[in-house]
C-alpha cells in the first residue's frame, strides 16, 4: 500500500511563497521512477482540477492558471515530489492533492491545505 506524507501547506498573503513536498513512502524506486507525478487541488465548491505534472521522461506540463509561477520538481533519491509555489493569489487557496500514475497503479496523497489571504 504506496503512503504518502505531504508537507508544506499553510496559510500565507498574497504575492507570498509555499513549497509542498509529497514523499511516497513504502513505493519501491523503480516504481517511483516509471510514474507521472502529478498535482491536483480542490478549491471551496469546486471541482479537483490538474495544477502540474512531472512524467517518467522529464517533462512538465501545467495548468494555465499557474503557468510561469509554480515549478514541479522531483528528487528521486528521496522518492519526493515538489511544488514551488511563487505569487500566490487568493484564486490558489485549494486542497492540494498528489498523484503518483503509472502501469503499477493511481495513488493519492490525503491533502494538504494551502490558504492564500487577500
């Protein structure tokens, strides 16, 4: 059963800065390896969207509205996805959620809360 530990929500002004981190404990490296690492997130009354992903070959890909301000990375040493979140905006407060996709399976991190006042 592939666990993730999520860090790094919180509430923060807009313009600010958050980075959240994703480890996917108890998932074998290769595993790790072979997936696409992605983001999602749930605003308030609002569906689960994409934010970013990472895919096995290296490429990003990212929604429009975050375009030029977060960064996905991963390490996988540290079997750890990131999300650099630069110039939040109050439109970015959401549930974020992270995904590991590959032929082994579709896991899901529990969440983390990213709050941005105005």
């Amino acid at each position: 059963q592939v666990q993730f530990v999520e860090s790094g929500g919180g509430l923060v002004q807009a313009g600010g800065s958050l980075r959240l981190s994703c480890k996917a404990s108890r998932m074998i490296l290769s595993t790790f390896r072979a997936s696409t690492m992605n983001w999602y997130r749930q605003g308030p009354g609002k569906q689960r969207e994409f934010v970013a992903s990472f895919s096995d070959v290296g490429n990003t890909r990212y929604a429009e509205s975050v375009k030029g301000r977060f960064t996905i990375s991963t390490d996988n040493t540290k079997k750890t996805v990131y999300l650099q979140m630069n110039n939040l905006k109050p439109e970015d407060t959401a549930v974020y959620y992270c995904n590991a996709l590959s032929q082994y399976g579709d896991n899901w991190g529990q969440g983390i809360q990213v709050t941005v006042s105005s």
